[in-house]
C-alpha cells in the first residue's frame, strides 16, 4: 500500500495568468451589472438591508401602547414587509396608470388598485 500526503497547493504565476487577477474578474462583473441594468433605478444601489430607516421604523412601532421593546430582527421584519407591501402595491397601481397612458402614479390609480383586489379592502377610504 502507499500512502499519500496532503500538501497546500499555492496558486502559481500561471494559474494566475490564466485564471485572471482578482482585480480583473471584478472588473468584468461589475461591467456585466451594470449592463444589464438600466434607467434610474440601476443608478441607486443600495448595499444596506432594507431601503427604509430602521430608527423610524422603531419609532413607530412604539408609539403602539402594546409595544414595550422592539428587538433589531423585529424592525428589520417589519421593514422588510412594508417595502414588500409597498412595492405590491406600487405595481398594481402602475397598470392602472398604464391603462390610462401615463408613467407617473396617482391618486386614481392606488384607489383603482385597491378597489379593485381584494387584498388591499382593509385600506379603503383610508386615503380620503
């Protein structure tokens, strides 16, 4: 029987060459990203979590008498679901607009969206 050794292997100069330095690789992904985004939401990245501040978030969860302490991974929870509320909404609306041949939301168009699907009946006449 024989017996074989483990050893580290380092990268040599032509793994290197061939492979791409990191900083190249970087490079093309960046450029592939940025190519396949587009218009003026590419433009913002966010690197944070969650796109709404926190600090409000736990603001006005304890405005809620019944809200003692708010733990971190609660307001992130709840922020996560309110851009997530937020986004479903703006979606829906934004065919309403699109059936009347514009590109900006209004008023009409969150009222079409929640009166028309049943999800958003709790929020009827809350905009009134």
């Amino acid at each position: 029987m024989s017996a074989t050794v483990a050893t580290p292997v380092s990268p040599t100069e032509q793994d290197t060459d061939r492979c791409g330095s990191e900083e190249e690789i970087r490079a093309t992904e960046a450029e592939d990203s940025s190519q396949q985004q587009t218009g003026p939401v590419a433009a913002v990245s966010h690197s944070r979590p969650s796109k709404l501040p926190l600090a409000r978030i736990k603001a006005l969860m304890k405005t809620d008498p019944d809200v003692s302490l708010a733990s971190q991974e609660s307001v992130f929870i709840i922020a996560k679901a309110t851009e997530l509320f937020v986004e479903m909404i703006a979606k829906d609306a934004l065919v309403y607009a699109q059936q009347g041949k514009r590109k900006t939301l209004q008023r009409k168009d969150l009222d079409n969206a929640i009166g028309a699907i049943d999800e958003f009946a709790f929020l009827e006449g809350t905009l009134d």
